[in-house]
C-alpha cells in the first residue's frame, strides 16, 4: 500500500490544480482506495483555454492546516501568520440547505432566469478561466469533497478582484470561524456581500486560500478592487483562487454554480460565449447526483474541445432558485453541441448555445441499474 500512496500523492502533485477539500491526508487516503478499484485515474482537461500553468509543485500536506505560504513579496499589509494548529471547529448545523423550488420547464423560463453579473476575480492578463477538472458540484471521481465553488488556477501573488460593487462582510482567515466545513478550510479569506440582491435576497461571493487579504470589513468595493492575493492558505494543493457564490445566506450549505452568474468570456470575432445548464431526472423526477454528462461541440465557429462533466453530486450542492439545474457549464463558444447522458440506456439531444445567452436541457433517464 506504500507503494501506492507514493505514487498517488506523485500524481497529486502532477495532476491539475486543485482545491479545496476534506484534509489532503482523507484525500490521500480516498485516492488509494479509489487506485485499488482503477478508479483514479488522471483528467484529461477537456477546455477550450489555453491550458494555465501548472501549479509550483508542493508537498502534499500531512496535517489538515498545511504550511502557509506568503507571496515574495508583498507591498500589502498582511495579517498575523494564521495558526498552525487549534482545534477545528464544524459548521453551525442549522444551515440547513435552501428547500429546492420549482425546476424551470423549459427555455423561455431559463432565458428569463439568466443573471450573468459577476466580472471575472482575477486581471485580465491572470488566468481568467474556471478549471474544468474540478467544477461546481464535482468530487473529481469520489476523490474530494463535493466542490461548493470553482478555481481560477494562478500563481501566488495574483491580486484577486471584486466581481461586483458591494461591502465587504468577512475579511480575516477562518481559524476561528468555519465558513466552509470546518475551521482551517479557506484559510485566508474575504466575502463580500453585493449592492445588488436577487430576488429579495442577498448575494455574497467568497474569495479563498488567499496569500494575503487587503480588504477591510466594512469597506465598499467596487468591480475590480483590489480584495487580497492568490495564495493556498487552509487546503488547498498549489495556488489558485477558490471562488463561490452563496445565496441568502453567507453559508457553505447555501453555494450556487459561480459559473451561472459569471459573464461569459468572449472568443474569436468579439463574440460572446454562452452556458449551458440542465437538469437530469430519473423517469419520476428524482435528481440524479454524480452521474456523468458529455458535451460535445457538432458545429461551433472555433475549436473547442469535448467537455467532461457531472451532476451535482449531492443535496447540498444547489440548483439556481429558478432554474433547479443540476449541471452547468459557462463559456462555451456558440455553435450547435450533443449532451450526452449515459446511464444504462444512452441519451442524448441536440442543443444550439446562443452568444451570451443560456442555453436549458432536460433529461429524465433511467436511472443506473435500473
Ligand atoms: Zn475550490
């Protein structure tokens, strides 16, 4: 078992980016597990972006609050180092998730539900693409928690922005506080909760595993301020930002697909990208978790790669209040694509992504063994 454990964390290292998750030492353990069913195998990356550069290789952490690494330099005022151990503390049990609503019947309902506000976190000329090997929803084939939010992959020292205009609430680490699962998660962090609500409700987006924060509580920000620097405080392998959407309550039970309400990037001719979203069911309606869709592109203006995606992999990950999605992709390139579903039977439709727009598809399957 040695053996592979040290294979498995060579290939932690080698794989892309990733994230935040239960302590990497259950991750390792997961993997190993996971490597005596084949299951853990390496992602390809199925985008369209350039790919971004690999994380510098780190240490697979041995100890839930891995050794935090500060920017070389940083001109910023830095807070205290964050502590090394203390006991970890859950998250209040009361948050229970939002009960789901009524799922969008069809496109004209997901047309009117569309909310692409959010700037990108990161500058310009920083990788501004979402990571397609761990998404919103996702556990990377049962190796890591369900992911309650996306990464944008970037070295540290990448100032990361505020996505749009509101005031910061959460400005600190999570040491004392858990605003994910437990304390010593996020480590370094900001929230900021927007000026704009949705339908009557707040929005908050979170900012994680921050080098250093330079926000302040209180403080009002508009789209591009400056809020802190990627870094990879609390668990996380290499540096990325962490980034959520969190709706009517600033909780980890109350996330959202940061992907449905970024703006689409745009491609070749100046034109918009679009998203897509979708709601698989079985034959009576019940959401199907973890189960794998293919998008493929038929006839798009630009070459675009296959993507490989899942379902939300369980009741906390949250459709949009309107929508009830249980998967979706942002930034896609328009054009004509096939959604594949595979359970015991094979599904699959034709859907067309207008530019800027959100394209909605629905499937009721047959669930696996069935
Ligand atoms: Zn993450």
């Amino acid at each position: 078992m040695k053996g592979f454990l040290t294979r498995d964390a060579q290939r932690l290292k080698t794989l892309a980016p990733l994230c935040p998750c239960a302590s990497a030492l259950s991750t390792l353990r997961l993997c190993a597990l996971a490597l005596s069913f084949a299951a853990c195998a390496p992602i390809s990356n199925n985008s369209t972006e350039p790919t971004p550069l690999p994380p510098t290789p780190t240490t697979v952490a041995t100890s839930p609050v891995p050794p935090v690494v500060l920017a070389t330099v940083t001109p910023l005022p830095t807070l205290p180092p964050l502590p090394t151990a203390g006991p970890t503390v859950t998250a209040a049990p009361e948050d229970a998730p939002p009960t789901p609503g009524t799922p969008c019947p069809d496109q004209a309902c997901a047309s009117a539900a569309e909310h692409f506000w959010l700037a990108r976190p990161v500058p310009p000329d920083a990788n501004i693409y979402v990571d397609r090997t761990y998404g919103y929803g996702s556990t990377q084939q049962g190796r890591r928690e369900p992911h309650h939010g996306v990464e944008f992959v970037n070295p540290t020292g990448t100032p990361v922005l505020a996505v749009a205009p509101g005031v910061v609430v959460v400005a600190g680490d999570d040491s004392l506080v858990a605003y994910g699962p437990s304390t010593h998660f996020y480590g370094r962090l900001v929230v900021v909760r927007l000026d704009e609500r949705f339908n009557g409700q707040d929005v908050y987006t979170l900012y994680a595993h921050l080098s250093a924060v330079t926000a302040q509580v209180g403080q009002t920000v508009m789209t591009g301020d400056v809020l802190g620097l990627v870094g990879q405080t609390g668990v996380a392998i290499g540096p990325h930002l962490h980034f959520e959407v969190r709706v009517g309550r600033n909780a980890y039970t109350h996330t959202r697909n940061p992907e449905l309400w970024l703006k689409p990037l745009t491609g070749a001719n100046n034109t918009p990208y679009g998203a897509l979203a979708g709601r698989v069911t079985d034959l009576e309606g019940n959401v199907l978790y973890d189960l794998p869709v293919v998008v493929r592109p038929l006839e798009v203006g630009e070459p675009t790669r296959a993507r490989y995606i899942t379902t939300y992999a369980r009741e906390t990950l949250n459709g949009d209040d309107v929508l009830q999605e249980n998967f979706a992709l942002g930034d896609l390139p328009a054009g004509t694509y096939r959604v594949a579903v595979n359970t015991t039977t094979f599904y699959e439709q034709r859907v067309r992504v207008e530019p800027g727009r959100l394209t909605w598809v629905v499937f009721k399957v047959k669930a696996p063994g069935e």
